[in-house]
C-alpha cells in the first residue's frame, strides 16, 4: 500500500466514523427551546464540530492501523474478497 492509498483508507475511515460520531449527544433547538427563525426545531443547538471530529480522529486512527496492519501482512487479498467472480467462472481443468 502506498501513501496515497493509506490517506484515502484513512480518510474513508474517518468520514465513517464522523459521520457515526456526529448525531451522538446532540441537542435539538426543540430540546434547547431556543429556536432560530429561519430554522427547523430538529436543527442542531450547538453542533461542536471540533469536539467530534477530535472525537473521531480518536477513534479513526486504531481503526485505520488494524485494517492498514491487515491489507499490509497479506492475511486478506483482493483474491480472498473476490469470491463471487470465482463462483460464477467454472474451473478450468489443466487437462
């Protein structure tokens, strides 16, 4: 694996996890009774977007190592993930 797809697999592991680590906690402005005009009442109150994604980044960075760890020691393959392509083409015999 190179740089390039370390920083994409860790950037889709992030966008995973914040998007998991977004709606935890949050208080609607229905819940606050402060609603902005303009705005549902289900909007955020105080979203904390930089406490999440600290949060995330947290949680992102041992995610991405084991499966980095996992992709890099070969203990799974794109062969081992092809599964279905296997079972469709019929073996060929070296008849």
């Amino acid at each position: 694996m190179g740089p390039t797809s370390a920083f994409v697999l860790f950037a889709v592991v992030w966008s995973m996890v914040f998007f998991i680590v977004l709606p935890l906690r949050m208080v609607s402005q229905g819940d606050a009774g402060e609603i902005v005009p303009g705005t549902h009442a289900s909007a955020p109150a105080d979203a904390q977007i930089g406490r999440k994604a600290k949060i995330t980044t947290l949680w992102a960075v041992p995610i991405w190592a084991i499966l980095a760890g996992t992709i890099l020691s070969g203990a799974i393959t794109v062969r081992d993930l092809d599964w279905f392509n296997r079972m469709a083409t019929p073996a060929v015999s070296a008849d």
